[in-house]
C-alpha cells in the first residue's frame, strides 16, 4: 500500500523505495515526536497527537518527493530536511491547538555545577548516537552504535568522532549549565554530520578531513539557531546537521574529483574498494594508450 502512495503518486523511482529511503524520514517522524512531545508540552501523549504524528509521517514522504527533485538536479541529497519541516508544523499546530499546559514546578529553582563533569561530558559523546532518535540512553546509544558498525567499522568511527568534536566543541559555544552536552543533545548533529561526508563521499583523507571539519561547523550553527528555536519553544532536531552537510558536501564536489561523489551509496569501505579498481583501471587504460602508438611505429 506504501509504495502504491510513493510510486504513481509521487513519481518516487522503486529503486529509492526499495533502499527504504522515502520512509526513514517517516521513521525519525514517528520514534522524535513522541519522545519529544511530554517535554515541550509538558503531558503525556494523547490520541490526537498520535493523529498529527501519521498525517506528518505521510506529509514527510511528500515533501522527500519535491525536495528531491529540486536537490537531485545538484546532486545534493535531501538528508532529513522532510523530517525537521513536517515536525516542525505539528509541532507548532499542536500548541496553536492548545495542546500545551502550563509545567508543574515552573517556579522551581535547580543548582546546577558550573563546570562540566568530564565522565558525563564523555558519556555524552555516546548518548549522541541516541540522541539521533530522540532517546537519552546508554543501552540505546550502544545499539545504535553497534548497527552501524555492523554495517561500517569505518563510518562508526567517522560517526563517533563527529559526536566527540561536536560535544567539546559545545562547552566552548554553549554557558553552563552543561546538562545537554552531557545528555548527547550538542553531539548528535556532529554524528550525523560526520557520517553524510563520509558515507556519500569516497573517504579519502581529503574527505575524512572534511567529515571532522563539518561537525566542528555544525556545532557553531546549532549554537546560532538554539536560541531562536528556543525563543518559541522549539528543537533544533537536526536542522544544523542538514544546513551545514549540504554546504559541505557542495565543497567536497567542487574542490575534488567528481568521481568522489558516490553515485550507488552502500557503505565506505566498498565505496573505497571499487574507487581504488576505478582507479587501477583508469592507469591500465593509460598505459596500453600509450603503448600502442609505440608498438605501431616499430
């Protein structure tokens, strides 16, 4: 039924359905907004909010399919703009709905350290990866890390680095309290940042370079936008992440071989292997062009 909506309707190709990209938008839309929602609205979920939470889900796939083909013409992936643009309107229909309440203890004061607690900030690095999903937990976090390295040894490095720059990053841009870089909340836009570099790029220390550098960039957009967001009540959710993942990997296009964008992504480390055959081809191809005007002038 899903793919009877995506395909005619969308005009989304089967191959790109079928690599579950139209759905994890979707995805990221039904496991953030509930994790989320008793934060910001300060109440347990309701059934209405389980209604705005599908009709976003579906709105997510649609707006994949307008913002692809405006990103495809410069071979920019649409990451999860659909997810931030869909949670962002049910969220804010939600509180013009008067689904908000007033918190219990508004007027209760906490002391907070003024200085980080370095175990925690450490822990925060991988409460990142949970973050991803909107969830604070260890065991979470773990499982996260361990399916993608599972799939790439290479990318949970690239992924957790990106959390690691992007967290210490975050005591230098962000004042105390400290407590969100110790809960992952600064970390996961630099995990998601690392990892779009060197997932859709051949890693090549160039590159590599460029995944560290954009979690470090990602950190100072997320510390510019947190208090507008705030400002009226909002996340950030991955809008850092998107914004400077697109400018770099513009760059990384433009400054290097195109052939390092990848085309079919799968995993870096095949992204690797089958650029350095492309290679080895390529030189092979040189050397028998050069050859044979020498044998034919013998």
């Amino acid at each position: 039924m899903l793919n009877i909506i995506q395909n005619p309707v969308m005009g989304i190709p089967n191959s790109i359905i079928e690599a579950g990209l139209t759905n994890f938008n979707a995805v990221l839309v039904g496991t953030v907004i509930p994790a989320l929602y008793p934060v910001f609205f300060h109440q347990p979920l309701s059934l209405p909010v389980w209604g705005y939470m599908i009709v976003s889900s579906v709105f997510s796939v649609c707006v994949l399919g307008g913002l692809g083909r405006i990103l495809d013409a410069h071979t920019l992936p649409a990451f999860t703009l659909p997810f931030n643009l869909v949670t962002f309107m049910a969220f804010v229909s939600m509180r013009e709905a008067g689904y908000e309440i007033e918190p219990l203890n508004v007027n209760q004061t906490h002391e907070y350290p003024v200085d980080p607690t370095w175990n925690q900030v450490w822990l925060g690095t991988l409460l990142s990866a949970g973050q991803v999903w909107g969830v604070e937990s260890v065991w979470c976090s773990t499982l996260v890390m361990v399916a993608v390295f599972i799939s790439s040894p290479l990318l949970t490095l690239l992924t957790y680095t990106g959390a690691t720059v992007a967290t210490f990053t975050a005591l230098v841009v962000s004042s105390a309290p400290y407590t969100l870089v110790e809960a992952g909340v600064w970390g996961y836009n630099g995990f998601l940042s690392a990892g779009a570099i060197t997932f859709f790029m051949v890693p090549t220390p160039r590159t590599l370079l460029l995944a560290v550098i954009n979690a470090f960039f990602t950190t100072f957009i997320h510390s510019s936008l947190s208090p507008i967001f705030a400002s009226v009540q909002l996340p950030v959710l991955t809008i850092p992440f998107c914004l400077s993942s697109l400018i770099f990997l513009s760059l990384a296009m433009s400054v290097g071989p195109a052939s390092l964008r990848v085309s079919s992504p799968s995993f870096p480390e095949r992204h690797l292997v089958l650029y350095a055959q492309k290679l080895s081809n390529e030189k092979k191809t040189q050397e028998i062009a050069t050859t044979v005007p020498e044998i034919s002038r013998l």
